[in-house]
C-alpha cells in the first residue's frame, strides 16, 4: 500500500519543531517518532497528513536525566533505551520491565515513550507504567510549557489533550523513597503482542509483609489505563497473606472499567486472575 502524498521535513531541534507546527494553519502536521503507530495508518489512508515533520534528530528530545527528586525521560527514548538505562533501571524498574514486554525488538528498537503516548492505544504497555509511577507529561508549545498526569493528557481511545501546534517533550516520574516493590504482568495477543490484560503494581514496603502508597493499574481492558482505587484500599497498610490477595482481586472485579463490546464474564475473570497473580508476585518479594 502507499501513502497519500506528503511533504517530509526533518526538524533540527525544538525551536525548528515548533515553528513547522505553527508555519501554516491550513495543512495538517504529522511528527514522526518512531512511526511505528503513524507509518501504517498512513498506508491504510487512515491518517493523511499533509506534512510528516520528522524529529528523530532532535537531541533536546532524548535521554534520561536526574533533577532533585525527579528522574526526566526524553520522549524520544525507545523501548530497548529503558530497558538498557542503568538510571532507569535502578529508579524505576516498572519502566524498564514494562518496556521488556513490548511487542518484539524491531519494535523496541524504533517505538518511543512519547510516541505510544501520544498514539494514546488503550491496549498499549506504556500508559499503565506511567499510572503506575505517577509520572507527568511535559507539553511543550508556543506558550511554554505545561505539564499533567496521564489521566489528564488522555481524553478517549487515540485521542490526547496535544494541541495541533504542542509537542510532548518528555515524562518525569518521581524517585521513589524508601524501599519499594514493583511488578507488571500482562496476557499478551497472541498475535500483536499487545495486552489482553496488562496490571501493573507498585508499593512502598515499610516493613516486611506490609504495602504502603499502592497503585494498582489496569489497562488493555477499557478505553485507556486505569488505577482500580478500591483495590488498592483493601492493601494500604494491611498484613499481607494469601487470602488478603485473593481478596484484593475480588475487589479489582467491582471496579473494572471494561470497553462497551467486552465479554463480561471472561474479561472479569481476566482481570481477576491477573491482579491475583501479580500480587503473588509482589507478594513472594516482600513477605
């Protein structure tokens, strides 16, 4: 398949970026990541931009730096950059084990943070990550900068707060302090890869067999990533046990935010099963 016809344009960094946003009102701008989400849109004629700005090659995008508090992580960073990143890796290794899953390693090797949030699939591995971490998004655009959770940046299924003339520049997540526990498990497509069910878990360990500040999070199921708040309640600050877990699952079954054409019974006892089994899994790390 081909493309409709489009004008290519590489920016040399924000500034240049930003001017091809904000050049020409009347035609529609496209900024290629890793175009893994935007290349085969355009050949299904599915998105028909009429300008690909291409960003690859600007640095102020990429890398992961530490500031007072807070680790900063470029929206160009791919997938296999977080899973190799020894900041990142020590930080937060939700991220880096979230970023392990996706997909297969071409995909890894191209795919960006930035690009599968602003692709905003509701069946994406990243999203439930940046829940998960509390991380905040980095909007930047002729009026500066702004910033927001994740929540806040995505409205519906590929559909964002980004303004046609804003870029997302980079993520922040928090350092976490004190001792902390963290795990990801999905159920993968057999044939995409993406999350059938994906759950993502973090908690501060005070002492052992305890979890303070836990968010549990679930995505793939509805229209974007959600945390399952009730779940979490039946785990703050609770002695943990197996029957506590099984428990918490239960509860995460009450909550579920499931897309309108869901099977109900089946996706409840995915959701079940899975939260159940990642708790296990955190559970054999603390207990």
């Amino acid at each position: 398949m081909r493309t409709a016809p489009f004008e290519y344009h590489r920016a040399h960094d924000i500034d240049d970026a930003l001017e091809w946003l904000t050049r020409d009102g009347d035609r529609e701008v496209k900024i290629l990541a890793g175009g893994h989400s935007l290349l085969p849109l355009m050949k299904l004629k599915l998105a028909t931009p009429t300008v690909l700005l291409d960003v690859q090659g600007v640095s102020e995008l990429k890398g992961v730096t530490m500031e007072p508090g807070w680790i900063r992580i470029g929206a160009l960073s791919r997938y296999v950059d977080l899973t190799r990143d020894p900041t990142v890796a020590e930080a937060l290794p939700l991220l880096s084990q979230v970023a392990a899953t996706v997909a297969d390693m071409q995909v890894r090797n191209r795919g960006t943070i930035g690009g599968s949030l602003c692709h905003a699939d509701p069946q994406a591995d990243i999203p439930a990550a940046v829940l998960a971490l509390d991380g905040r998004l980095i909007v930047v655009g002729p009026r500066g900068e702004r910033r927001m959770t994740l929540d806040e940046f995505i409205v519906a299924p590929f559909l964002t707060v980004l303004e046609p003339t804003e870029i997302l520049s980079a993520v922040e997540f928090p350092i976490p302090s004190g001792p902390q526990q963290s795990v990801y498990l999905k159920r993968p497509h057999p044939a995409s890869g993406y999350p059938i069910v994906g759950v993502a878990i973090t908690a501060n360990v005070p002492t052992p067999g305890h979890l303070s500040n836990v968010r549990v999070v679930v995505g793939g199921m509805g229209s974007k990533a959600y945390r399952a708040y009730a779940t979490e309640s039946t785990l703050n600050e609770k002695e943990l046990s197996p029957e506590t877990l099984r428990q918490a699952a239960e509860v995460a079954i009450t909550e579920a935010q499931l897309s309108d054409d869901a099977d109900v019974p089946y996706h409840s006892q995915l959701i079940r099963t899975y939260v159940e089994r990642a708790l296990h899994r955190l559970y054999g790390g603390v207990a």
